[in-house]
C-alpha cells in the first residue's frame, strides 16, 4: 500500500474549462496543494482566466481575482500592501499568469512588484505561447516551434531566436529565491513552492506546463513531454537562492530529439536545425552546471 | 439561481464550483481500469488534470474514475506504471 | 481646524490623509509630483499610516489601486495627461469591478507638443469610462472634495469610483488658503471603507470571471448605470452634510453665481469660474443681466439643473476647456444633447478656449461676454469659436 | 433565406464545416453568411456557428433562433445542449451518430444520421481521440436536404480545407452514400 508523494488536499474543483491534458491545470492543482488555502490568486488574461470558471462557477476553493493583461505585478503588489494594512497576517499572494502575460506584456508589472521586495509569490505556467488565443508565438516560445503566427511555410519561418530566459531575468533582480519546476516532478515543485512559501520577499517559480493542443500532441503525453524536457535539459530544473544556484534534478542526458519527435511543431524541423539545438541545449547545461559550482564556491 | 440586475451582486463575482460542470461529455475516449493490474501507488491520481480520480481515505482501495468530469485525456492510462488503464472509444450509451 | 496656505497638489495630500486612504499606489508625473511627494513626507514622519506603492507606471498604479480595493483598503491615488491616459483601460476596470478608488487628477494638455500646462480633454476623454467625475475650482474645494467623494463612491448603493481635476498650475502650484479640517471630526464624517465582496479566504470567489452575451454582462452594466443615476442625489446629499458639519459647500453637481435673474450665463469648469465670478460681478455693477453656472460634477451629467437654468436665460454660452475634433467642445456637446428636448432653449455657442494652459484673463472673459450679450437681439452668429486663436496669414 | 445551426465541440470542426457549407452555396450562386458563437475556444467545450443562405443579400447580424436544419457533429451534445431549440416544424436535424434515426430519442423533427465519427478515423481526419467530422457530416448534409448539391461541397472542400483536401472530400462523400433519412 503506497504512501501518497504530495499532499492529499485539493484545491481544485473538476469541471473547469482546461482542454484536455492541460499541463497548466496540473500546476496549479500542486501549487496550490503546497500553498494551501488561505493563498489568494491573481490571474490576468490567459487560459486560466477563461478555465477556472465562466460565471457563475469557480473551480478553485480560494479567492480568485481575474485582471487586465499587463498587471498581475501590480495586482498582487495592491493586495499585498492592502492586507498589511488591514493588519491580516499569513496569507499566500499568488500571482499567476502565461508565458504571454509574464515574458511580454505582464514583464513591467513584474519587474517593478520584485524590484519593490512585495511579499509575493509570481508563478509563470509556461505553455510556450498564447495558447488562450489559439497558439501565436510568445518569447516564451522555443527556437524551432512552429505557431499560427511561426507557421513554418515555404520560408522556413518557424520562431527564430532563444526562449527568452525569464528566470534569469528575475536572478539579476537579486530576489530570495527563484525555480523552475515541472508537471512531471510535483514533489520537486512542491517541496519548490514550500520553500518559497517560507521566504518573506518577491519568489518567482516558473512552471513548465506543456500544452497538447498548442504543440500539437496526444493529451496523454503531457506529462511525459514534461518529464522528456528535463530529461534532456531542454528544461532543467534548478532553484537560485539568494544568487546560489542549485539543480534539483541532474538526469542521464537523453538526446533532444526523442523530445522533440513527439510535438507535431517541431515536425518540420530538418535534421541540422535539430542538431544546432542540441548544440545549444548541451551548452546551456554546461553552463547551469558551471553557475551551481562557482555560485556554491563563493 | 440569478434571473436578472435586480438580484445580480453588482460585483461581477462566482457563487459556485465547477463541480457542476459535466465535463466527461467532452470526451470521445474513456480510461477503464484493470483492479486485477492495479497495485494502488495512485500515480494515475496524482497526474489527473481534472481531479476526476477518487481514492479512499484508508489508501486501500483501487482508485475510482469519475466519469462526470474525466475528459478522457488519458495521462492516467499514459503514466500508470502496471499498465492497468485501458482507454476505450465511448460507447453511445443514452 | 487649521487656517493655512498650501497648494492644490498639498491639499490633495492632506485630502487623502485625512481620508485615511490605507493604500496608495502613484507614479509621479508634472505637475501631480508634489502631491506624491507630500504623502511620502507624511509617512516618513510618522503622520500617516498607509502602504505607499512607488510603482513603475500609472497603469499599475490603476491596477495596484484595484485589487487592493477588493481585498478591503481604501486606496487613493494621482496622476496627470498621460498618465490618466495610460490607465484608461483601468479606469474601466475600476468601475467595471465596483471599486471606489478615489484619484486626484491634475488637468494637463495632452502630447505632443509637449505641454504640463492646463487642459480637460485628459479627464473628459474619460467620460466614458464608468467614473464620477468632479471639476475643482479652489484647492479648498480638493481637500474637501476627496473626503466627500470617499463617502459617495463607498456607500453601498453608489460602488463607483470618483476622479476630481484640478487644473495644472492654476490650482496644482498655486497657493491659496486653506482650511484644514481636524482629524477627528473628518473620522466622525467619514466611516471606514466596508465593502459587501472582497477577497476572503474564509468565504472564496472568483471576481471577474466570463460572461456570455446571454447571461448577465448587459445587467452588470446596467447596474453601473443606475448607481451613476443615483449618485446625482448622493453627492447633493452628502454635500449637505458636510456643509453642516464644515460649514462650507461647494455647489453640489452646478454651482450657481448670480444666475438669478440673468440674461446671458458662461458655464465653465475649474478655474476659469472663479475669473468669471469677477467679469460678472463688474458687468453686474454696469447693469449687464450676466451670470456663472459652474460646471462641478460632469459625471453624472447635471441635465436636470441645466434644463431649470436653460429656460430663464435667452443666451447660454459653453466654456470648452477641450476639444472633440469633429464636433466640438465635449460639455456644449453634452449640454445641447441635454436641452435638445427641453421646450425653452436659449441661444447655446460654444467658446473653446484656454487650450494647452492659455491664459483665461478677465479681458478674455469680458470679450466672450459681450459676443454673448450681442447673442440677444441678433441670435447666433457662430456655432463653435475658437477665442484668442492666433490665426496668422496676413 | 434558409438558416442552418451548426452544433459541435471545440476541434471538432463545426466552425469550419459552417463556412465550407457557405462556400458551397455560394458555388451554387446563393448570397451566404456564415458564423460561431462560442466563449471558450477550448478543445471539447460546447460551440455553435451558424450558415444563412439566400438568393438576396444576407443582412441580418444575428445568431440564428428557427433554423431551417440543425447539425449536430458530437452526439453526446444531445444531453447536454437542447439542439433542436426554434426548429422550424418540418426542419431536418442531421446527426453523427452510429445508430439509426428511429433509434435517436429525445429529439423531435426529421431525423438524418451518419457514424461521422468513425468515417473520419477511418480517412485519418484528425487523432482517435479528437476526430474531426465536420466533412463527412456535411456529405450527410447534401443527402439529407436539397440546399446544396454534393459536387458543390466537395469543391468547397477542395478550396477551403486547411489539409488532407483529398481525404476529406472522400469522408464527404462516403458520409452522403451512408447516411440514412428517417421517416417521422
């Protein structure tokens, strides 16, 4: 009889509008199991917005508060000093939004609420585009992909240019604490927001949410994409407390390509294109690695 | 439950869960679960999206499937190690 | 109660303290930057007990306002031109969601060219958005102003959230005396803030979530429609009582200067009024019927008391701080609409004037009073003017 | 001007099956408009789509309450969505169902129905999960009413269909010699 690996309360009701598989759904099931229930959410314009509930039903057991694209920073930077005000103690801030409404049009708001040290927690459930929408390409969207507006065509024009590296962004804004995590290791994220939890300050955890609609793959695969995308550091899992760098999960790297077979947007991709990001992959883990040993030496 | 401005909260707000929303009419293939295979870890729990797996408050028993609300997505069948989830094409029962 | 002599920008610092506004989100911008900067001064020295957010834009100001409203905070905050017009999508947001922020903003021309000099069309192109709207005259009128206007927007019936302008410059930097009201009695006056819904993890909702076509969007904006309808009495209501409690009133939605018995009236917003009580007082000891409606309150639309003054006087001339390209001033716009089925109508021009912080002079008041004058006997002879306009050419 | 109510779930192609069948009365030398509704552009969630058909100009803007003919791509929609709503007395309802008309309960009307589904698994239109059907319910559509002619919905496959034109077209096609007219 096995013992259960995350906790056993739930947050989330069934019944919200997630497409199937939907891996932003699963973060928020474990983020919330770590935060419990006096957190209250702040979700601007994003797939969350329309799937935890259309009027009259909410599919969370806390409060939920839907704004305006660009302010999820803001947002919970409001509610924060609002309840310092009122005086109403150990109550979790969530700010939670898409790659969309982190990396590009929520990127102000945020840099401000962290550079301001709210005590918050911002959560980034990546899906790799403005999947809300119905798949346009976001910074958040991986070099290679194909999306509505990267679709492909005679011109090879799927999205140019690296993801852009959001949690780097928020390392150089010296906060307490900053992760990734992912769908298919809800222990790790878990134990991830936990600490965060713990931490007075401006956290920022950036899930990775895979989303079978989006890139175009079965929905039972989205946990094992998850689990392949750190498998081969496509997605690395680490955590950067106060500028020491820590990599939670160190796997046997398996090649890229057994990631990227599986998502109908990378089906396009010649074999040199695949090669050149392996390339690019092998690199950046090289340099996580070297940034834990030096970060760690200091 | 509101019928119009004159009962509405005038703060544009929920009043209920999405318990209520019969989601299993999304799905076109459903999971079956093989008690025989299963050996009760409740991966098949933990990757649910839909919070539509049920298990016991002893942790004894072999999960439960919610058909009301599974969307027939099939992590559960993808990830349970024993291979004891089988999705099956929905049957056109009334 | 202490007699002083500060600024409109220092009036609306003082506004919101004695408002015990708890969260105050702000972004600085000319010329609202010393209001800002009065609150920070306040809280370093102790005087003030608020969360001061120093965001990084006006937008999130909007929004840090927001969502700090619906945890349960009263919340204040200002901004100028651009700044207003960047929050406009939260200017909708705010009302859309009920919160009764309350925000000073400082009438300014909007770019380019650059101008910080004093301008409507910032806050009258937000006429739309959902917010009571209230055009100060004195710095006097902005501190009490922000009291009465938390009581109005909070009370459970109105729910909406109030902008009062005061125009750069002419009231942002000048000084005037002031009466500032003692603590304690503007406590008695105004109770804390004590929504019906905010966030409460006790007791969790969703604010804000879809709506189809078919379920209740349209009720929710109708909603909105009638707690601006009965704002109308609220503010008169409250004014009243703070009249009694201060001693001081400052209108109600049309302040009236010797307009009984008056021919030809001029209504105009901010301070150009208080230049025009002055022309009217000279032209009255010369015999002229003339008088002053000040436009005070444009959301809600005091139609009803314009219509009452429209039939006692034969000529009615706008004063457009503003301009709508392709129509004309928006209150000679709106203020026409409002007598279009009214059966006595006077002559109604439009004097577009004090554009991009243009002196308003006595003379220019005297100059459109005469045009209007001679309005009388020989009716209207250009529907829009623009006055003092350097035309050039020859 | 002859209104007809599409009914579906999101990916399973309703939208694009309201716009095929205009493009095909259009062929046909009709003036046509074609539209969704839905809120939630979410794999699976209810969505509706309307297509107006006329010999003069369309100009009403609005959702269609009395349709003419009601298609419903995902049986299962039945229990959940009351599809016949406003059908015209003698209005034909087509149905992807594997079963045949007489046995559909709960839903009055003419009766037409098709196993879509499995016509599209079988051309490989869309996954085993998520089959798009909205091709082959239209071949269903030309048998079950004479608003537009077969020929004139394959052409509008052949131009308008995002992919596998040629698969497609035979889901239509197969749909049409499939599907069975009820008597009622």
């Amino acid at each position: 009889m096995a013992k259960l690996t995350i906790p056993r309360e739930e947050y989330m009701f069934p019944g919200h509008m997630g497409c199937l598989g939907c891996g932003g759904v699963l973060a928020m099931r474990y983020v919330l199991k770590a935060l419990g229930k006096r957190t209250i959410v702040s979700v601007p314009a994003c797939c969350w917005a329309i799937m935890s509930g259309i009027f009259p039903n909410s599919c969370l057991s806390v409060p939920m508060v839907n704004t305006a694209f660009e302010t999820t920073g803001a947002s919970v930077s409001g509610i924060r000093a609002a309840l310092d005000a009122l005086g109403i103690k150990d109550v979790n801030v969530l700010g939670w939004a898409g790659d969309g409404g982190t990396l590009d049009i929520g990127i102000q708001a945020l840099s401000g609420a962290v550079e301001r040290g709210h005590d918050i927690i911002y959560v980034c459930y990546d899906n790799e585009a403005y999947m809300n929408t119905g798949i346009q390409r976001s910074s958040g969207t991986p070099e290679g992909a194909w999306t509505t507006t990267t679709p492909v065509g005679k011109t090879k024009a799927w999205k140019k240019g690296p993801k852009k590296n959001m949690v780097e962004i928020m390392v150089a804004h010296k906060i307490p604490y900053t992760a990734t995590a992912a769908i298919s290791y809800p222990e790790d994220l878990i134990k991830k927001v936990t600490k965060a939890k713990n931490i007075y300050g401006p956290k920022y955890i950036h899930i990775f949410s895979p989303c079978p609609t989006g890139w175009r793959m079965p929905p039972g695969k989205s946990v094992e994409i998850a689990r392949l995308a750190v498998q081969t550091c496509a997605f690395p899992l680490y955590e950067i407390e106060n500028g020491v760098y820590n990599i939670t999960k160190k796997p046997k790297k398996k090649p890229l390509k057994d990631y990227l077979q599986m998502q109908g947007r990378f089906r396009h991709l010649p074999e040199e294109e695949i090669q050149k990001m392996q390339k690019d992959v092998d690199r950046e883990w090289e340099i996580l690695l070297k940034k834990e040993e030096f970060t760690k030496s200091l | 439950m509101f019928k119009g401005y004159k009962d509405l909260p005038e703060v544009p707000m929920t009043w209920d869960t999405t318990f209520v929303n019969i989601t299993g009419s999304w799905r076109t293939v459903k999971p079956v679960l093989d008690p025989e295979k299963c050996t009760k870890c409740y991966i098949c729990w933990k990757f649910c999206p839909e919070v539509a797996i049920i298990i016991d408050e002893e942790l004894k028993e072999v999960p439960k499937i919610d058909y009301d609300h599974c969307k027939g997505c099939a992590i559960c069948a993808n990830e349970c190690p024993k291979k004891a989830i089988e999705m099956v094409v929905e049957s056109m029962e009334e | 109660m202490v007699k002083s002599v500060i600024t409109g920008n220092y009036a609306s610092s003082y506004g919101a303290k004695l408002a015990r506004a708890q969260v105050i989100a702000a972004y600085p911008i000319t010329p609202q930057t010393s209001v800002v900067e009065k609150i920070a001064e306040f809280v370093a020295e102790g005087t003030m007990d608020t969360q001061y957010i120093k965001v990084e834009s006006e937008h999130s100001a909007m929004a840090a306002c927001i969502t700090a409203s619906q945890t349960g905070a009263r919340t204040f905050t200002a901004t100028s031109a651009h700044g207003l017009t960047l929050m406009h999508e939260m200017l909708i947001w705010a009302s859309g969601a009920r919160t009764p922020v309350v925000m000073t903003n400082i009438n300014r021309a909007m770019a380019p060219p650059w101008s910080v000099w004093a301008d409507h069309l910032d806050s009258v192109a937000q006429r739309d958005t959902g917010w009571i709207q209230y055009y100060c005259e004195s710095n006097q009128e902005v501190l009490d102003t922000i009291i009465t206007a938390y009581k109005v927007s909070e009370s459970r019936e109105i729910m909406l959230p109030s902008m009062l302008t005061l125009d750069a410059f002419y009231l942002s930097h000048t000084y005037e005396t002031v009466d500032i009201p003692d603590q304690d009695k503007v406590d008695k006056f105004l109770p804390p803030f004590d929504p019906l819904y905010k966030f409460d993890v006790e007791d969790p909702h969703l604010f804000g979530s879809l709506s189809f076509p078919h379920q209740f969007y349209m009720e929710w904006r109708y909603q909105i429609a009638l707690s601006m309808e009965r704002a109308r009495d609220k503010i008169l209501e409250i004014d009243k009582e703070f009249e009694s409690m201060f001693g001081r009133s400052h209108g109600g939605l049309l302040d009236l200067y010797r307009c009984d018995g008056a021919e030809v009236v001029l209504i105009a917003a901010g301070t150009m009024a208080s230049t025009i009580r002055e022309v009217v007082d000279q032209l009255r000891d010369e015999g002229e019927k003339v008088g002053l409606a000040r436009l005070r309150v444009f959301r809600p639309f005091p139609a009803k008391e314009i219509r009452e003054l429209a039939e006692k006087i034969d000529v009615l001339g706008v004063l457009d701080r503003s301009y709508s390209f392709g129509y004309g001033g928006a209150f000679f716009a709106e203020i026409g609409g409002a007598l279009y089925n009214h059966p006595d109508k006077p002559v109604l021009k439009n004097y577009v004037v004090g554009i991009g912080g243009r002196d308003v002079t006595p003379n220019t008041v005297r100059g459109i009073f005469e045009n209007a004058l001679s309005l009388q006997d020989r009716g209207l002879d250009k529907e829009i003017e623009w006055i003092e306009l350097k035309e050039g050419g020859e | 001007m002859i209104e007809i109510r599409f009914h579906g779930r999101g990916g399973q192609g309703a939208v694009t099956a309201a716009n095929i069948l205009a493009i095909a009365a259009f062929k046909e030398g009709k003036d046509v408009q074609a539209f969704p509704y839905f809120g939630v552009e979410r794999r699976g969630a209810p969505v509706t789509a309307f297509t107006k058909i006329d010999d003069k100009p369309v100009r009403i803007k609005s959702q269609i309450y009395e349709p003419d003919y009601v298609v419903v791509l995902d049986s299962s929609l039945l229990k959940a969505v009351n599809v016949t709503q406003g059908l015209k007395n003698g209005g034909t309802v087509i149905i992807n169902a594997d079963k045949k008309p007489e046995d559909i309960k709960g839903v009055q009307g003419k009766i037409a129905t098709v196993d879509a589904t499995a016509i599209a698994v079988k051309h490989g239109l869309g996954s085993k999960e998520a089959p798009i059907v909205n091709t082959a319910i239209l071949g269903a559509f030309a048998k079950a009413t004479d608003v537009v002619k077969l020929e004139s919905i394959v052409e509008s496959i052949m131009d308008s269909a995002p992919a596998k034109k040629k698969e497609n077209a035979e889901a239509a096609k197969e749909a049409y010699d499939n599907t069975l007219i009820g008597g009622r």
